[in-house]
C-alpha cells in the first residue's frame, strides 16, 4: 500500500527513517549497492521527497484481502 512520506527523523543508530502519512515509519538508508539512496544524505535531498509515496510494509500486512 503506497503512503506519502510526510517527515524524516533518525533512529539511534543515526540511520534515516520516512514517516508515512499512515502513521508508519520506514528506513530510507543509502548503502550501495544494496540500497541506492544518496538523496537521503542531504536535507535538500530528503526534503524534496516529501509527499513522495513508499510502500508501506505495516499497512500492506493489515490490509483486508
């Protein structure tokens, strides 16, 4: 289920976390190859993602079949 990020914070580990418009939380971390994420290093990155949609892993699970 798409969600549209509407913050980021860090966790204790200093990785980046979107919150969703749902209420949910997921990690957004920049570790290549795995995960390519480099607009997440930077404010201007992480700010021009803003109302962009994430699958959300917590809604798609509690979802109705």
């Amino acid at each position: 289920m798409q969600q549209a990020i509407i913050g980021f914070h860090q966790d204790d580990e200093s990785h980046w976390v979107a919150e969703l418009a749902c209420g949910h939380t997921q990690h957004v971390r920049h570790t290549p190859p795995w995960q390519n994420r480099p607009w997440v290093m930077t404010k201007q990155g992480r700010q021009e993602k803003l109302g962009f949609s994430l699958p959300c892993k917590a809604c798609a699970e509690t979802a109705p079949l």
